[in-house]
C-alpha cells in the first residue's frame, strides 16, 4: 500500500530494526516510546484496523507473536493496545498491536 508507514518499514522504503519477524507479522520499536519497552505488533498484509479484518486467525498470528517476543524480551508483565479508528487514537492506518512494558 502506497503512502502506508508500516507497509513501507516493511518494504525496507523506511529504515528500521525488526524485533520479530515470520510469515504473518513483524515487530519494531516505537519511534516515540510510551513505555520502557514499547512494541508494534504488525501484520504483513496492509489491513486498516481491527474493523477490516476478514480472517480472524491474524489475530491468533499476532498474540502468538506477541508472546515469542515477550519471551524473548523477558517481558512478563505488560499492556497491549489497539486503537481502532481515528476517533480512538489511531494514527497509523494500519492494523498494529502495541505492547508495553516497563
Ligand atoms: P496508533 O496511534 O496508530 O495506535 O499508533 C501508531 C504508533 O506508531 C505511534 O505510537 C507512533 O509513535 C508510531 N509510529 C509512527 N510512525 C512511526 C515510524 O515511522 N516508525 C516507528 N517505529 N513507529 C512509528
Ligand atoms: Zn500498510
């Protein structure tokens, strides 16, 4: 998707450091962290937000890889969010999970 941040982070337009990556999703830091630890959860395929999900097993691909990365990253206790729709905060309109941790 033209003009879309995440889907040009992962076509490698914009430079940054995946966390995570499989066939489903990748991770990355938040440009401006909210928490010590803030992660972006995001599918590969350019979904808007929760509402344009046609298959509900991508979110079963991103808890799972959300968990791998708690794993990895020693996270135990954390929120996740996500923000569906403008009028609730979301920014990027594309669909994202972030977690955070301190
Ligand atoms: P939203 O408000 O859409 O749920 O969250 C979007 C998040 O993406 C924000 O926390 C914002 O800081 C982050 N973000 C926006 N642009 C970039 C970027 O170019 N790189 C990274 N790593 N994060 C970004
Ligand atoms: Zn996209």
């Amino acid at each position: 998707m033209e003009n879309c941040i995440f889907c040009k982070i992962l076509n490698k337009q914009i430079p940054s450091e995946f966390v995570y990556e499989d066939d489903y999703c990748f991770a990355i830091n938040d440009i401006n962290p909210k928490a010590n630890k803030h992660i972006l959860v995001i599918p590969k395929e350019h979904i808007e937000s929760l509402n344009e999900i046609s298959d509900t097993k991508i979110i079963q691909k991103l808890f799972e890889a959300i968990f791998k990365i708690n794993e990895k990253l020693g996270i135990k206790a954390y929120q996740t969010h996500i923000n569906t729709g403008k009028e609730a905060g979301q920014e990027v309109m594309h669909l994202h999970i972030h977690i955070l941790a301190d």
